[in-house]
C-alpha cells in the first residue's frame, strides 16, 4: 500500500467525522453533570444550593460565549445552547460541536468549582423557530417538575422519613397533591425562587457605552455586547413569546 493510500485508508475510519448538521438546520446542544447526584450529595444544599446554581450560570457564560450561540438555558445539572442556524462553527460536525461542548463545559465548570467534574453532550435539530420554542418550554417544564419533586423528597427527608418512605409518598401524587404536601409543611411552592423553579436563561444584549476619544477630543458612544443573566424567566404561554422574539431578532 502507498503511503497516500495507506492515509486514506485511515482517515476513511474515522466514519463519523463527516458528519454534519444539516445546513439551516436549528441546533441545540445539551449538555449534563455526569452522576451529579453523587457529586453534589456531599457539597451542596437539597433540593437547591444558590452556589451550586451559580457555578452552572457561570459555566453556562462561557458555553454561550465559545460558540457565539444565541441562547443559554440551565436547569439543575445541564445546559443547552442554541447556535443560529446559519452557524458554521467547526463546520458543523457533530463530533467537534458534542465534543467540544462536553469539554468546555467540563474545564469551566471545573475551574470555577475547584473540583474535577465530567459532562455528556448531545444534539437536538429542529427545523424552525417554533421547535426551539417548544424545546425550551420542554426544558423549563422538566425544570418545574424536578423542583416540585425535589422539595416534596426533601421535605419529607427532613422531616425524619427514609429514602424509602419519602419515595413511595410521592409515587401516584399528581402536582396538586404535591404542592399541597409542601404547603402542610410550611414550604409555598410559588413562592419559591424563580430559577429554581423555571430555570436561568442567558443572552446577548447590547447596550450603549459613553466615552471619551482622545483622538477626536470628544465625547462619543460606543455599541457593546454583553450577556444578560435572567434569573426571574417568565414561564409557560410568555416564555414561548419571550423565546420567540429573541429567536426572530438578527
Ligand atoms: N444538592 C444539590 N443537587 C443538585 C442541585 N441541582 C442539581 N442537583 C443534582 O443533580 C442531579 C441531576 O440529575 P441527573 O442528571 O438525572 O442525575 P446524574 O446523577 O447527574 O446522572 P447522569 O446525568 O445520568 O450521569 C439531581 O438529581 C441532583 O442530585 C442543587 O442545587 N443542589
Ligand atoms: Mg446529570
């Protein structure tokens, strides 16, 4: 075999790097804490530590900043970006954009935690604005499910019940049943923090800058970009207007 051939031959085993996302296409990469549950047993506060949701926010910064995506959205232990969809980054290989996403997210999560952690990735495609839409509503009623969930859990450990006791509780409960357990211990689920319960999401805004130039002696304005960290988000029917707005603007 010539040495040309033996190259090819090679490369032709790297199968999955030609593939793409489909040009046009909308996509989303989500990434997740590998086995988050052990890793936050011992360092953070059930159901919901404000620290814990910080590190993520931050990590979600720089997801949202490396891919020059349009949306961030963090819930518990994940992230997802939206890239616009005419978005050439790394050429859209789906090795390169899960990869990637994995391990950005896993060295500044690291850094900003101290701690060695691990993320998964993966790549959702929609066909237009109205599947983001529906993504991100997705995400943020996983988001509220979780929450209610995880209070109800806690609560109910807490409260002296085992892990057992606590479970079997809540299996069958509908939501209304659950927020009422809540509110006989004391806990008003919609009183709750909103990033607790609707999740945290990250865009890029613009703004005006006043200053000097020492070239003109003048005063002027300068356009920047910046990213706004919504911790308040508004949910359900203005959510999907919100996202839509965002998604139509250039
Ligand atoms: N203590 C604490 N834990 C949190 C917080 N937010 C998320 N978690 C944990 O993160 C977990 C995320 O769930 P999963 O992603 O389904 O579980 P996982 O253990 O990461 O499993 P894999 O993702 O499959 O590796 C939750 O079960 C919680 O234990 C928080 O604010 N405080
Ligand atoms: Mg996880």
């Amino acid at each position: 075999m010539h040495g040309d051939e033996f190259e090819a031959s090679q490369r032709a085993r790297e199968w999955f790097h030609s593939m793409v996302v489909l040009p046009g296409a909308w996509t989303i990469l989500r990434v997740d804490g590998r086995s988050f549950s052990k890793f936050t047993e011992q360092r953070f506060d059930k159901p919901f530590d404000l620290r814990f949701s910080q590190l993520m926010t931050e990590t979600a910064k720089v997801l949202l900043t490396e891919f020059g995506a349009r949306y961030a959205y963090t819930e518990s232990d994940e992230i997802s970006i939206l890239l616009d969809p005419r978005s050439e980054i790394f050429g859209r290989g789906v090795e390169k954009l899960v990869s990637l996403s994995a391990s950005v997210t896993a060295a500044a999560f690291t850094h900003a935690a101290g701690e060695p952690v691990h993320f998964d990735s993966r790549v959702w495609v929609g066909t237009g604005p109205a599947d983001v839409v529906d993504y991100f509503s997705w995400r943020q009623a996983d988001a509220a499910r979780s929450a209610l969930n995880g209070w109800c859990y806690w609560t109910l450990r807490k409260d002296g019940r085992s892990r057992r006791e606590a479970t079997r509780a809540l299996e069958g409960a509908n939501a209304s049943a659950k927020n009422e357990m809540l509110f006989q211990h004391g806990v008003n689920f919609n009183e709750l923090p909103a990033w607790q319960r609707r999740g945290v999401g990250l865009w890029w805004e613009t703004y005006e800058r006043p200053g000097y130039d020492p070239m003109r002696a003048m005063e002027v304005t300068a356009t920047r970009r910046r990213v706004r960290e919504e911790r308040e988000l508004p949910m359900k029917q203005t959510y999907r207007e919100f996202l839509a707005g965002l998604i139509a603007e250039n």
